[in-house]
C-alpha cells in the first residue's frame, strides 16, 4: 500500500499536442508514409538541430520574431553570455538555407531534400494552434538555374501523398496553383506602386468581403479604376486537362498583357499540363493565389479542403530566386511546398476519420500456458519474430491474457504447446477460427498496420 | 551575376551533430532498425513535447538542473508572467512518469512502450559531448507488480539490436548485469552506514584506481575492515551458460549472505538463465554494475564496448519500483533501457565504419533522353516509382545525367526510348550490364538500401 504523500498533478500544456499510443500508430503511419512517397521521387533527407544561433533565425522578418523561443541554461552563469545566443527553430526554410550555405561543397546539385521535423512558434495558446507541431517540407535547390519540370514535381508529389493517407479517403483536396510573374505583370502594367501590399490584401480575398478587399485596396492606394479590373482578373480559375492553355489564352487576351504575365502564363501552362493526367478537380489554375511570403518569385501553391476552404492551406510553398542569399554569394533558386502536419492530421483526428483501434504494433500475442513452458513459449515468440511483430505474453491467468489481446486490438493469438508433444495452435480474431500451425511455416492470412 | 553583398558566414554550434545526407541516410536506417526490432516486441510508440513545465522537469534532481534549457519568448509581454515556466526535456525518464500519470486511463498494463526523441542538455561545449541528442528508450510499467520476466527481455532486446547495426560488425558490445538488491544486501551485512554514497564510489571503479576507490571508501565512513571484503565482492564476474546458476552459489556460499542478498541472487540468476542462449561473452553478471541514478532497486544494466570499456555505457537502465509516484498516487513498478543513441552512432562514424556512399534514397535514376521524350520518360519513372524509389532526371546532357547517378550513389539507370519505337534499357552500375526490359514487370536484383 502506497502511503498518503503529496501529488504534483500533471496537466497538458496548451498549444503542444500529445497521443495516446493509438493515435500515435496512426501519426507514425502518416509520417512513415509521406516519407515513403518523398524518397520514391529520389528526395533525400536531411535533420537539422533544432536550435539555431538567433542571429540566423531572427533574420528572416518582424512577423515572426514575437514568436520566437529563445534558450537560456536553467543556471546560467559568465561563460553563457560569451556563447552566441540560441533558439529553437520556427520553420524549416531558416535551417535549410544555413544548411546549405554551410554544407554548400558536400552537396550534389540539384539539391534534392525532405525534411520532417517539430518546429516552434510562441504564439497565444488558443483552440486549433499549436506551439510545437511537425512540417513535412520538401525542396529542390540548384546552382543559378533550376528547371521548370521541379515546379510541377512538386504539386504531383502532394497530390500522391494527400490522396493516399489513411482517413483522408472522403476529403476533397484541390491544388491551387498560380504564378507570381503573372499577378506582378499585371500590376505593372495597371502601374499599381506597392504591388506587395497589394498582394497581401489579395491573398485575404477569401476571407474578407468583396468591400473589404475593395476599401483595402484603395486604402493601398490603388487607383479606383484599377481596382475592378484587378480583381476580375484575379478570380480566373481553370481546371481540367486544357487548363493550362486555357489560362495562357486567356492572359493572353488581355489588352495590357505584358511580357512579364506572359512569361508567369507560359510557366503556369507548362506547370498544369504536366498535372494533367491528376482527376478532375485535384489541381486548379487560379489566379489569385499569391501566398503571404514576400521570397516567392515564381509558380505558387495552395492547398484547400473543397467544402471548407476558410480552414486555410494545409499545404503551401512556391518557388524562390535566391534560397541563401545572406549566408553564401551563390545564386541558389529553389521551388518547394510545406506539408502543415499536425494541424492536418489533427484535422483528420477530431473529425474521427482516422483509423483507430489498435494500440501496439504487435501481429500476433504468443501466450504463456504455464510456467513449465516458458522456454517453448519463448523460442515459439523468436520463431515468428524473424516475420511479424510479437507480444510474449508475460503470463497469468489465460483468460487475462486473451483480453490483453483484444483490448490491444492485436490481431492473432499463438498458443504452445501446453506440454510437451501437443501441437501449436493459432487463432485469427477477426474470424474467431482456431487452427494447428507450425512456427515456423505459418502465413498471416491478415497483417498487422504496423 | 550577384552584386556584393554582405555575407552572414554560418557555423556549426559546438554540440549540435548535423549530418550531411549520405551520413543522415545511414543514421535513418539505425533508427529504422531499432524501432523495428523494438516493435517486433510489441513495444508501442509514443512521443512526447520536446517542451515540459519546468516544474514537472527539475523535481529529479539538482545534478542535472544546471543543464536544463529554460525558454522564453523573444518578445515575452505581461502575459507570460502568468503562464507556467516551459523548458526543454534532458531524458526521456521524466516526461514518460509525466505521461504515464496524465494518460492512466487511456492505457493498457502492463505498458510497454519505446521512445526515440531528441534530448537536450546545456553542458559546457567539448569534445565528445553533445548538447542536443537522440536517445532510444525502452520501458515496461505496470500497476502494483511487473513480472521478472521483463528484467530478461530487455538485454534480449538490446543485444539483438546491437548486434546487427550496420556498422558494428566487428565491435563486441558486453551486457553487464546486475541486481542492486545484492549489493544493498552485502552493505547491510557489514554494516556499512551510507550505501548511496558507497555505490557511487563502487560505481567508479573501472574509472579510478584501486587506491583511490580505498581511499573514497574509507572518506564514506566505512570502516577499514569492511573495504576489502567488500571490493572483493563486487569483483565477482560470470558469463557463459551457466553464469547465474555459478553467480547464486558464490553470492550463496558468503558467510555474511542474508535474505535480501539471496532474493537478488535468485533474480540475478533468472535473468542470466533466459539469456543463456546468447553468444559468450555478449552478457555477465557482473557485481560492480550499480549505475549511478538513485532509483533503481532491482536489476541494473550497463553496456560498453569491450576493447575499451573507459568510453562508458553505451545502453543504460534498470528497474525501478516506483515509475510516477510524484504525479500519481498508484504504485508502478518498471523496467527500462536506454540506448545513447548518438554517442554510439558517432563513435562509429569516427571510426569510419558506417556503410557510407549513398547520398539518395533512389534505386533507379530515369533519364529525360530530349525534351520529346519528357512525356515518356516522366511515364516510364511513375511506373516504375511504385515498386521502386526512382530519381526523374530534370534534363540536361546525358553525360551530366549519368554523371549525377554515380555521384548519388544510385545503383540503376534507366534509360526510356530516345524516340518513339525503341526499347527500354536498363543500365546496372555494379556490373555494367546493360539489357532491354520492360518498366512494367523488370526487377532489379540489387535493391537500394532505402
């Protein structure tokens, strides 16, 4: 009996989520398949710590500093304040340019890599933002040039992934892609003067009404007359397997068409007839995808669920002039898209579409008959570890032991011999069939999802 | 061309590993590999934040609070002053007491769980320490009381690990065995007044010399008569089949030897029994092993390399009798191993004995014979991508395509129809051997180490 003593009750952290084990086995699933699907087009992956110098972290912009963590030893003492001063990463872009400046003559061009790690934001806990949660990004950098086909790659890569993940099988996806060049061209030529703030009031069009957007733009100081051609222009949207000529043809005929819109066009339609053989709907052309971030140069993606696209992107990226420009006097273009983990995952969860239920990885639990036969047990469990995953089962009354198994959602339960000369026995749980088997020869009719 | 511009040169923080990819792939396959033989065992996963209450983690104890990592927010306001103080975690012993007391209800006992996570610890910066590292731990908790059975499972465990890591061929790992309860029960035998502090010294032993454990002893107030007998004692090493048979009767055969002695002999003695089956040498009982953390009552581990056991143990643990008691009012005894992860993985390294060469996942690279081909060979990739990893090649000369696949270390080249009506070839690295075949239903004899 434990005595009376005093208890430091633990209570989640808001903004850091945590599993139990069976949920667990799904997120590894998840994480194991995307993984599976980056390294099947050849991507290779890389970790980074998940600390940097604050000076490299801090660089990237205002936006994100408040939301910063940074490091200090519990008992800090003089030698800390010589040391450069830490924090934890935020994203994986930061880590990766520092990476590749600094592994720049061990790498092979073009730089290939996925990346799935934690990362950590300081944001205000509220319901549905996390403070640490995974990204599962992925990026292609070259010296000066980088070819066109990445930025289709990219899009079919998500594409496989999304369409595939268990629990996802009833969630309309759709790939919105665009081209910076095009949206850039066109406020050229309607001489609009801050095309970047112009573009983030677009990249709220979805979340704002048509007059908030309107007011918006005026308040930017685009011209009223230049304000409903804009926005006109900005809702083309085409699907399809003529997408992309479609949306080339129609740049095209607009009468301030300018060479800059036609290059971001012919880029568009070269990005979407590589997408075309995807089903109808699982990509999209639509010119008014920008996305928030300042670096992208060129093709733009988003990625929405079709019956709640206020839920935001799950998946988003674009292609960039110059990955590492502050660490290294390389010219280092790049395209890449960022998979939003945890918020999809925990999406899929609280909707209660993933596939739950079994709280181990084990195939089969071999039972412990009785003490006498603990070395037959033991071998028996050896035997069948060499193919599947197996519980040996500590010992106990048997009927407790069965239930372990079914309460562990455990698929097959091997009985040895409970003494000498009788035969194994397997039962299937699904089918509740009970059969002689040998440990050594015995197929699973049915694996595990381990 | 890029203008000059100032250059923020980035360099490695001093205890922060980070691998280039062809060190990362290898690094990916020992984790594979462990969580693999941890799940043949029907050891669930679980994963906790990287970030603890700073109550919940420095409750263990003031030797590790000065390596404790404390964040806060770049910019923290008046509002972080209310929230709990957050740090990084340093093992994986105290979220899992934290995780065992908050999710209780949700589990199943006896709980067997493994845990592969990054640690961080704010040592001073030198050599061979690190400050952010993987550890890979195995647990077994149960409620009340937990079968012997799993004190033998765990080195079981491990050896198999150990023993078949790429890389570690020709390291011969020794399992050193224990069980505290011979030890406190020798120290209450002589009287012996402050057994903590004694086993800290006892634990030093491979470290110091023999004057200086004598002296360290005699320091502890034990009483000069005692300190022979009780080194001699602790000397006491068998392996081979009959290790725990021979281990009992010599703690057995002292004069001094009491009930507490015996029980840990006995235990000692089944541990050894289910590990008889392993190769010489792999595991001793060995009385030295005490391991310097206070909680463990039972069995003890260590595990070092045996042609220099002064690098230290490369696999801890043990068992203990109270897992969560300051979060929890339930008793729950457990046993557990912990692998250090990345001092081992680095030592091999440095040794230069990881399989290195492969700087990609892929198994085949496709080349893009022209741009005509584009549709052909982007076909022929997406083929052969579900049955194998396979790199599409952006274009370029053919030279320089062929010349990429040697570089990665990709062992096939594909090579689709230059023009229409020709066949598929394949290209074998190894060999050389070049042949036509059909993406559809070829097999490659050699596969990637993906």
């Amino acid at each position: 009996m434990s005595e009376k003593k005093k208890i430091y009750k633990p209570s989640p952290i808001s903004g850091f989520p945590e599993w139990t084990p069976d949920v667990r086995l799904v997120e590894q699933q998840w994480l194991d398949h995307i993984r599976r699907v980056f390294e099947s087009y050849g991507y290779c992956n890389i970790e980074t710590p998940a600390i940097e110098a604050l000076d490299v972290i801090a660089a990237k912009g205002e936006d994100v500093d408040k939301e910063i963590y940074v490091l200090e030893r519990l008992q800090a003492d003089e030698n800390d304040k010589k040391e450069a001063r830490l924090a934890l990463h935020f994203d994986q872009t930061v880590p990766l340019a520092r990476y590749v400046a600094q592994h720049f003559n061990d790498l092979i061009f073009p730089f290939k890599r996925y990346q799935m790690q934690k990362v950590w934001r300081g944001e205000r806990p509220q319901a549905g933002r996390f403070r640490e949660f995974y990204q599962c990004d992925i990026d292609v950098i070259n010296v000066d040039h980088l070819p066109l086909h990445f930025d289709a790659e990219m899009p079919a890569i998500i594409w496989q992934i999304l369409s595939t993940l268990s629990g996802m099988k009833n969630e309309k996806i759709q790939l919105r892609i665009s081209n910076r060049k095009i949206l850039m061209g066109a406020m050229q030529a309607l001489e609009i003067k801050n095309p970047v703030e112009v573009m983030r009031w677009i990249d709220k069009a979805e979340k704002l009404s048509e007059k908030q957007i309107f007011d918006g733009l005026l308040s930017a100081n685009v011209e009223k007359n230049s304000i409903r051609p804009l926005l006109t222009f900005c809702e083309k949207k085409e699907t399809g397997p003529q997408a992309g000529l479609n949306i080339y043809n129609h740049i095209n005929s607009y009468s301030f068409c300018n060479d800059l819109m036609r290059e971001g066009a012919e880029e568009l339609m070269f990005v979407m007839d590589q997408l075309a053989l995807l089903p109808a709907n699982a990509a999209v052309a639509d010119l008014s995808i920008v996305r928030g971030l300042d670096y992208y140069t060129g093709t733009v993606y988003e990625t929405v669920f079709l019956d709640d696209p206020s839920y935001g992107s799950i998946c988003s990226g674009g292609r960039y002039d110059d990955l590492a420009g502050n660490y290294i006097n390389k010219h280092l273009p790049g395209v890449g898209i960022s998979i939003g983990f945890s918020r999809l995952f925990d999406r899929i969860r609280q909707k209660g579409q993933l596939p739950l239920g079994k709280h181990s990885p084990a195939d089969i639990l071999v039972v412990m008959p009785n003490e006498d036969m603990r070395g037959v047990a033991t071998e028996t469990a050896n035997i069948l570890r060499q193919r599947y995953n197996v519980e040996l089962s500590h010992g106990g009354k048997l009927k407790k032991q069965l239930a372990t198994a079914e309460k562990k959602g455990i698929p097959y339960i091997w009985f040895p011999p409970f003494e000498d000369g009788l035969p194994h026995e397997v039962k299937n749980l699904a089918t509740g069939e009970q059969t002689k088997a040998d440990p050594n020869t015995w197929e699973a009719s049915l694996r595990g999802t381990s």
